[in-house]
C-alpha cells in the first residue's frame, strides 16, 4: 500500500481524551482568577461558592427541585462508592455492567460489601445487558454511560415509574451530554472533569427523595468513614447539599467548575451542551459510513455514545490478526497520532478491545473533531503499511 500523504488540516486542539477532557473553548489560566484561594472553605465567601455550583448544577441539569445535590470527596468513584455503602443491604441488588468502570462496581458489591442477595447481570464490550431482565424491586446499579466501551443507555423507559427499589447510577460521562430521566432514577454521580472539562477532585451526589427516604430508615451493617457519612443522628447532614462539604474541597477546582457552568449556561444550557456532543458523534458517524475499516465498538447504533465515541478497526486483514497484533495496531495509530499532535490519549482503554476511543463532549470542537477524521485515515494507512513491510 503507497503511503498516505498527511493532512494539510491539523485539529486545533489535540485533547480527545476521556478524562480528564479539554477545557472548555477559550478557557486560560485567568479564568480562576477569582478563586478564594488561602480561605476557608466554611467563610461566607467559600461558602457561596459551592452554593453556586450546586445552584448551577441543578439549573443546567434540569434538576428537579426536590432532589439534593452535595459535592462530595473523591470525584465519581467517591460519589458512587458512598451510595453504595450508605443505601445498599436494604434489598436485593442487581448489579449491572457492561464495561470496566461498572464491573467495578459489581466488584464493590460482590467482593467488598459481600452482598448476600446480589445478582450480576452483564454483557461484554460493545452490548449492552437487556434492562427488562433487571428487577427494579431491587435496588439497580449501573452506569449511564460506559465510558470504556462507547454504549450507553438510550432512555430511561425500561425503569417503571413505581419501582420498589433504588437506581444508583453512575453518569459520569453521560451527565451535561445525554438526558437523565430523574424520575427514573435516585442517584445520579459524576465528576467535574468529564463533560464540562473541569478539574478532577470531587464528586457530585443527587439524590431522590426516596432515596433519602432510604438514608433515614435504613442502617447498613457495616462501619461507615467519615466521608460516607451523609447523616448524624437520624437526621440527613443538610449542609452538605447547600456546600458545607464533609471535608476541604479544593476552591481552584470550585472556581474552575463555576467557570464551566457558567460557560455552560452562556452557550444556552443543557440543550447546546448536547448538541455539540451530538455534532460531534455525527462528525464520526459520517467517516464511519465512508470507511469500511473503521466501526463503532457499540453494537447497536440506540447505544452509542455521543461522549467516549469507542472504535474498532474492521479491516478483514486486521480482525483476523491474533489479538496482540490487533493491539499493537491500534496502539501504532494512536501513538503516531500522538506524536503528530494531532490526537492525545485516544487509545482503547486498557481492558476495553483494542481501538481508538475519541472524546466528543461537550468542550470538544466539532471543527477538531472533523479535522481529526483525515488524520486517523492516515495513520491508518501507515500502520498498514508498515504491517506489509513487516511481513
Ligand atoms: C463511568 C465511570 N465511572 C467512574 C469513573 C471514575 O471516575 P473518577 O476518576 O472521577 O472517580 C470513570 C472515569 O473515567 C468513569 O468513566
């Protein structure tokens, strides 16, 4: 195969990673410059800070009003981890997964918690589990999202209004990009570094009101740390969802956090969020159709994500490579991408099959996003070829 010439075209900004994203456009150093830094995080101003954030936070996310929004320790898997150890036990639990960060959890359940009544419902990479096989008398615990395989869940219909049990979900990279029916749903977490490109420190923990019901009648028969604890004496801790954080929050990744809602909000909200992750995918969509080498990991199209768009190379001659070929394959297309400056941190993840995965949210520019399909064509080409000089 000739070699292929490069792009003329470079993306202007190389950052397709899954997490942490890129900033948001536009953003620099100056953005935080008015971080309370060197302050309490409990004097009034800090304090109005994270009020803020959370204020924002609902009125992006379209959160009902009777749901409580906290910031908590220890970004997504903080979030997660302490739903699952202050609500679980309860009831049965069907603990679904269809891609590492939700074995994860089923690990949490299964290994950690040891859960008598746990029941594990998964599917490999590129699937999805089936969600009428779920029993929503128990309570649910799933990801939104699958960010190492590119398949998410496409609504919320299989979740019956009035379900006995709790869904916990973990949306980390599905939340500012993709719809979250609340009342499908009595936990939702994410992270700030995900589709608003802030930076990596706390949790963000909604909670439904049954869901709080849960906290206030129900005692898990293990310890809880300190940075699960979300009640005191019978009584859900309040302060904690009007910004009185269990422990020191970082006020440079508050004040970077407000600066991408509030980038948020000027774009128009939810909606124009979604949209540019939308464009985005649809940018990959099309280069897909055009390249018969090139497919999506997410098997069925209702399931692919418009955030960690997953990619697999279908070229006949590559798929029937043993698979550390197929892994050094797609390993030599993203390191020379890498080295080209073109696309950072765009290889499969490390148990996912092997591939490319392309962040699309929000903060990523669908001018980049076009600029980058030529590159991967190219790359691409001279992998292969350097395979046919390897023969
Ligand atoms: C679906 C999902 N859950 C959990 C995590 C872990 O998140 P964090 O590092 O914010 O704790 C990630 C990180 O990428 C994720 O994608």
């Amino acid at each position: 195969m000739a070699n292929a010439a490069k792009p003329d075209l470079r993306p202007a900004d190389p950052r397709f990673s899954s997490g942490p994203c890129a900033k948001r456009p536009g953003w620099t150093l100056s953005a935080l410059s008015d971080a309370p830094l060197g302050r309490s995080h409990r004097a009034k101003l800090g304090k109005s800070k994270l009020a803020q954030a959370i204020e924002d936070t609902r009125e992006i996310l379209q959160v009902p009003a009777d749901y409580r929004i906290g910031i908590v320790p220890a970004s997504d898997t903080g979030a997660v981890e302490m739903a699952m150890w202050s609500l679980l036990g309860a009831r049965p639990v069907d603990m679904v997964a269809w891609e590492s960060f939700g074995s994860g959890w089923v690990t949490d359940a299964v290994k950690q918690l040891k859960l008598e009544n746990a029941r594990v419902l998964e599917a490999g990479y590129g699937e999805i589990v089936d969600f009428a096989d779920v029993n929503f008398d128990h309570d649910v615990v799933f990801t939104w999202n699958g960010t190492t395989s590119g398949v998410r869940v496409p609504n919320g219909d299989a979740i019956p209004a009035d379900r006995q049990g709790l869904t916990i979900c973990d949306a980390t990279s599905a939340a500012f990009a993709q719809d979250l029916p609340y009342d499908k749903l009595d936990v939702v977490t994410f992270s700030w570094q995900k589709v608003m490109g802030g930076e990596a420190a706390h949790g963000m923990l909604i909670l439904s009101p049954r869901a709080v019901e849960r906290l206030l009648t129900y005692k898990p028969a293990w310890p809880l740390p300190k940075i699960f604890r979300l009640t005191s004496g019978g009584k859900l801790i309040e302060g904690i969802f009007k910004g009185e954080t269990i422990n020191t929050p970082s006020m440079l990744c508050v004040e970077d956090y407000l600066d991408a809602l509030n980038w948020g909000k000027r774009i128009g909200g939810l909606e124009a969020l979604k949209a540019r992750a939308d464009a985005n995918l649809a940018v990959i969509e099309r280069f897909v159709d055009e390249n018969s080498w090139i497919g999506f990991l997410a098997k069925d199209p209702a399931t692919r994500s418009n955030t960690s768009v997953c990619l697999q190379f279908t070229d006949p001659a590559l798929v029937n490579l043993p698979r550390e070929a197929q892994d050094a394959f797609a390993k030599g297309v993203a390191t020379l991408l890498e080295k080209e400056g073109v696309a950072l941190d765009i290889g499969s993840y490390r148990d996912a099959p092997p591939g490319l995965r392309i962040w699309c949210g929000a903060t990523v520019e669908t001018a980049a996003v076009e600029a980058l399909m030529p590159w991967i064509s190219y790359a691409y080409q001279a992998q292969k070829a350097a395979l046919a000089q390897a023969a």
